[in-house]
C-alpha cells in the first residue's frame, strides 16, 4: 500500500521526504545542543565541586591538625563535623562526605570510616580509590551513588588525600548530587523534543500546502490527458490567475484543442480513405469479372494463335489472377477498417492444415520443409479461413526468402494455446526494416516482391487475424541468419493467451531485430 502510494504520488513523496530529512536534521542538531548544554552544564558544576572540594579538604585537615594543639578541640569532633551533610541552601548544593581509611601495611586503617545520610561506602568505585590513593592531588568522578536503603542519585565524587594525626592515612570524598543539574537537562531535553516534533509538523504541513500548490495543476492535467486518450476531447483545464500554472493550464488547452482538431482531420480523412479503398474494391470487382470472362475466351483458343499470342495470353490470366487477389486484401482490410471482421470457428486439426496450406503453395524441388509436430492431434477452436491465410503469407515470405535453405515449422500445443512457428534461414530483415515489417503496402524490397506478385498486405492482414483471435504475432530476424515467425492463438475462442509455447527468438538470447505485436500495436 505505503509502496504504490510512494511510486504513484508526487506529492505523498514529497512530504515524506521532507519529513524524514527534517527529522534527521533537527535529530542532529537537537542532539548537538543538548551534548553541548548538557557538557557546559556538568563541566561548570564539576569545575565549582572541586574548587569547593579543595577549601573543605584544606579546612578540614587545618581542623585536624589543630586537634594536636588545642585541648578542647578533639579529633572525634572533628570527624563528627567533617561527615556532617551539607545543609541545602539558594547558594549551596545537597552534598554528602565519605570517610575511608588507606590501608597501612597489612592492617585496617578504618577507626574513622563513615559517610553522611546512610550513603553506601561501596559507592566509591575501587579504580577511583586506587587513583586517589596513588596521588596527592584532588580526582573526580562523575558517577552514580546508591544510599543503603536502596536509592540511587546521580553525582560528582571529588577525592583527595587527608592524616588524620598522629599519622593515619585517609581518603576524604565529597559527594555532591547533581539533582538539580538533572532535572535542568531533563526540562532543556523535554524542551528539544516538543520544539522538535512541533517544528517537524509545522515544516510537514508547509511542504504539503506549498508542493500540492504545483501538484494539484500537475493531477488535474494528468487526469485530463487520461480521458482525452480514453476519447473526451472536449475536456479542458481551468484558468486560475496569471502564474506559471496558469501559463501550463492555457498551452494545455491549446495543445488539447490542437490536437482534437488534428484528430477531426485525420478521422476525416481515415474515413475517406476507408470509403475510397472499399468503394473502389468494389466497383473494380464488376469490370474485372468482365475482363476475366473475356480472358477465358482468348485462353480457350490460345492454340489458334502463334507464340506471341499464347505467352500473351497467359500474361493477362496471371495478371488478373494477382489483381483479383489484390482486390480480395483490399476488401478484407476494408472490412477490418469498418470493424465488420467476425470470427467463424470450429474445431479443427491444426497439423492437418499446415499440411493443407503447404500443399496449396506448391514448393518447388529445391525448397525443403520439415514439420516438427506433437506427437498428439492438436485440435484448436479456429476460424480454419484466417488461420490458414496466416499460415499461407507466413510459408509463402520463408519460401521466398529462404535462398535455397530448409525451412521448419514447428508446432506446439499447451491446455490453453496453440504456438506455430515457421523459421527460414534465409536472407532475413534488418532493424531499420523490423520497424515497417507489419505496415500495409510496405515491402523490404518491391522490385523482388513485384517479380514473385507480393501486394504489402500479406503481413498487416495476418496480424489483424490473429488479433481477431485474440492471439499474437511475433517476429524475429537477422540479417543474413534468416526470419522467425510466431503465431498464438487461443485454443477456445474469447480466452486469451497467458503463456507462448514458442519463444520468438530461436537462440533465446537477443537480437539486433526482434518486434513484438500485440493488441494495441494498430
């Protein structure tokens, strides 16, 4: 469904595109900001923790130092005061202290171990305890912190190294919780995303609205062009202002008018010539039948005459034989002109009339055929008139083509068609005669055509024939390798074909000439 709307709809792949792009490109940048923000917002707060880290550490080893000198100050007291958490203020942050002990030797080191509000001594990771250890200056860790009764808060660990007298090493960690940062980026991230996804529909509606400004002149001009191939000439585009859709809208409708008038002339004239040619095939056919008689008359007694009469006459029966053949083409491509071609089929047996049609044509000595049939009777419901017409022009083109090579036709049959190729090995066609190969009165060389009585229509009735079948005719060549000729038709009237038995090109590979007809090649 999505895939036809994407290949049918200028407009629905506009849109999209437009779409997935800003998405894209506002996923970037939303991202690069909220990176950069979120990188300012915890590089300033972890600048501030350590720098405020620094003075409690010196505050608080001055305090323990000063336990050594001063009677009242004890070191338990200052201990008590270093673990105490940090109260909440506008200018101060939620803060916890850890207390752990280096190890001295091989023995515990952890009288003093603690931490402010329950928070889990295990928080501090031993990598970052080990770093602190090895060195006397200040650390931090960005991590996440865990209190013993199971919560867990995001923070920055900032460490450093402490003695607490006479000479006990500690390692003093001030935890400060970056809840406020979180749920700063959290607003800044929920801020991105309605900004965002806001910006993506707006940037959506506007590409629909200003594309189908261009697309829906487009559609209309499409659906129009459509019912004016279906025949409704008389269908226009509307004028809407002077912009350059109207401009397109104003030279369709010129174009349509040009063309309807065209149409009127060429229909005009299509029906003058149809009437031309059908009125003149049959006024010709009462004189020829005249002239006929009369060449029976002069043929009966050609022996009374000397040489020159004899040859004479049987000059003037050949040639009203080829014109009466000419006059029959001539009706028959006026009936298919009119529309008057109806089929008259009955069973027949296919092999049997090939037989018949190559009989009728009479080869010579030197033309050889050879059949290649089913084993089976192939029995087809066909008009056996037209069939055998096509047969005729197609046996006839290869016997005079062929140049003295065999010749083979072939004949294949499945549940629903009927195939029947006739392939030559002879001088074959070239592109530029593939293109005019079925065009009526056309042939690829007329002064070999006149000689062996050739009229150019042979080819352009067989094809209307077998489209009256609702079948194909296809036809293969090369020059100098010869011609193949496919003919397909339906095996029972009225079902077309679905399959071709027979694969026009004899090498199933490709040709430089190879032209496929089918119903709405004329």
């Amino acid at each position: 469904m999505l895939n036809s709307r994407w290949q049918r709809s200028i407009l629905f792949r506009v849109i999209v595109s437009t779409v997935a792009f800003t998405f894209v490109f506002i996923a970037l940048i939303g991202t690069l900001l909220f990176t950069q923000i979120s990188n300012g917002i915890y590089r300033e707060k972890t600048n501030a923790s350590v720098s405020e880290a620094e003075s409690l550490a010196d505050y608080d080893q001055g305090q323990l130092y000063a336990t050594q000198y001063l009677a009242h100050l004890k070191i338990d007291t200052v201990v008590a005061q270093i673990l105490r958490p940090s109260t909440p203020s506008i200018n101060t942050a939620p803060r916890e202290v850890v207390l752990l002990g280096s190890l001295v030797g091989l023995s515990k080191n952890d009288t003093y171990n603690g931490s402010s509000n329950k928070l889990d001594t295990s928080s501090i990771p031993a990598s970052f305890r080990k770093l602190v250890q090895r060195s006397s200056k200040t650390h931090w860790l960005r991590t996440d912190v865990k209190y013993t009764n199971g919560t867990t808060q995001p923070a920055i660990i900032v460490g450093t190294e402490i003695t607490i007298p006479p000479a006990s090493p500690y390692e003093l960690y001030y935890v400060f919780l970056l809840n406020e940062q979180t749920t700063i980026m959290g607003f800044i991230e929920r801020l991105l995303w309605i900004t965002g996804l806001f910006s993506i529909i707006v940037i959506g509606l506007l590409s629909w609205y200003v594309t189908r400004q261009a697309v829906t002149p487009l559609r209309d001009a499409a659906e129009i062009a459509e019912e004016l191939s279906a025949g409704d000439l008389h269908r226009r585009m509307d004028v809407k202002g002077s912009d350059e859709m109207a401009r397109l809208a104003i030279s369709f409708n010129e174009m349509a008018l040009s063309m309807q008038q065209q149409i009127s002339r060429l229909e005009n004239l299509s029906r003058l010539q149809q009437r031309f040619v059908s009125d003149v095939s049959h006024e010709l056919r009462t004189p020829l039948t005249t002239i006929r008689m009369a060449s029976g008359v002069i043929s009966a007694g050609a022996h009374k005459l000397d040489a020159a009469g004899q040859r004479s006459a049987e000059l003037l029966a050949s040639q009203i034989a080829r014109f009466e053949s000419l006059l029959t083409d001539l009706l028959e491509v006026s009936r298919f002109d009119a529309s008057a071609s109806i089929l008259e089929s009955k069973e027949i047996n296919i092999g049997d009339l090939i037989k018949q049609t190559i009989d009728h044509l009479q080869p010579g000595d030197n033309t050889k055929i050879d059949l290649h049939f089913p084993g089976e009777i192939v029995v087809a419901e066909v008009d056996p008139r037209r069939i055998e017409r096509i047969l005729r022009n197609l046996i006839a083109n290869a016997i005079d083509h062929c140049e003295g090579k065999p010749i083979d036709i072939t004949l294949v049959a499945t549940d629903r068609e009927v195939a029947v190729s006739v392939r030559d090995y002879g001088i074959g066609f070239s592109e530029r005669e593939t293109n005019r190969l079925f065009d009526r009165f056309w042939r690829a060389d007329p002064s070999r055509s006149r000689i062996r009585g050739g009229t150019g229509l042979g080819l352009s009735i067989s094809l209307d024939d077998a489209k009256l079948h609702q079948g194909t005719l296809k036809a293969w060549g090369r020059p100098g390798q010869g011609a193949h000729f496919v003919l397909t038709v339906p095996k029972v009237p009225g079902i077309p074909i679905e399959t071709e038995p027979i694969s026009v090109d004899p090498n199933h590979g490709e040709s430089t000439s190879f032209l496929s007809f089918d119903e709405d090649d004329i």
